[in-house]
C-alpha cells in the first residue's frame, strides 16, 4: 500500500509549507461569530471598506460587546485623542453603515475609546493603511497577447476585464519564470 493511500486523521491538514495563522483559526472565529449572528471577523477585516477610507483613516475596531440579554451588540473603537470630537459626531452614521453592512441591528450603540499617539502601544499604530505599490505596466509583447486572447468577446467591458485579467496572468507567469531563473 503506498503512502498516499493510507489515511490518517490528519490526512486533511497536510499542506505544502506553512499555513497562514489566520487559516488556523478561521473556522472557530467563523463559528463564533455565526454563534451571535454575524461574522465578527469581517468587521475586523474590512473595516475600510465597511465605513470608507475617511472614517477607517481615524478609527480602528478593537472589540464586540454583547449584553446579558443578547439584543444588540456595543462596537468599541479606538481613535486618537484628536480626532475624537469629529468621530464623536459620525457615531450614527459608523452604526448605519455596519449594520447595513450585515442587513439587520447587529450594532445598537457605538463606544469611543481615546488614545494617545505616542506613549501607549496601541496608540502608536498607524490607522492608514500602508501605500500600495507602483504596478508595473505589461510589455508591448504581453498587451498584444492579452489583446488577442480576448478578442472574440463582444461585449466590450467584458472584453476590457478579460484583457486585463490576461495582461495579469502573463506578468505573473514573467515574473515567476525571472524568478526560477535567477535561482
């Protein structure tokens, strides 16, 4: 019998390399999460995209509260000491827009807790999120090959998405290929 054919409970586990820690507790935050009825980790995850990029640039969430009763949860932020009377002010509009983010009252109150931004650990973290690195542009070569790809479509949004998606793909394989070469 070879070895591949032997199961073992861990069978399911086995990758190659390294697994990212988040995919080691992914399903318990899952669970948690689904347990009181939305999913904690999204919030966390997405926050800019949850509140927009004025808002995320202030705040960061730090933690969900739920009460006894279990009816609505209490969203705890942290926002610099500065900016805090503005945010202070955004308070309803942070609730509208994460409870129209999950579709019912996830959030019933929004609490603000201030820091500094020297002098505490959390409060040195920048809430920007990093810049995002120039992208490099395809060659001559790979903008005709990605044309070409996605020459038969007709619709011609669906043909520009493809032409990218190709352009993409190309840079990625000319990438890897300098990358192997190089080793």
């Amino acid at each position: 019998m070879s070895d591949t054919s032997r199961t073992t409970p861990n069978a399911e586990r086995r990758t190659r390399g390294f697994e990212p820690a988040s995919k080691l507790v992914r399903e318990r935050i899952r669970t948690a999460g689904e347990a009181r009825g939305f999913a904690v980790a999204r919030l966390f995850t997405h926050w800019p995209e949850v509140v927009g990029d004025d808002l995320s640039r202030l705040t960061r969430p730090v933690k969900i509260g739920y009460a006894k009763g279990g009816f609505g949860a209490t969203l705890t932020l942290l926002v610099e000491g500065a900016a805090a009377p503005m945010v202070d002010m955004s308070r309803e509009r942070i609730r509208e827009k994460v409870n129209a983010c999950y579709g019912y009252n996830a959030i019933s109150r929004v609490v603000l807790t201030q820091t500094s931004a020297t002098g505490f650990a959390e409060g040195q973290a920048q809430f920007a999120p990093a810049p995002r690195a120039a992208r490099p542009e395809p060659t001559p070569a790979q903008r005709a090959e990605a044309r070409e790809t996605a020459e038969g479509c007709a619709d011609a949004g669906l043909r520009a998405a493809l032409e990218q998606l190709a352009e993409n793909v190309l840079m990625k394989s000319a990438r890897r290929a300098k990358e192997r070469k190089a080793d």
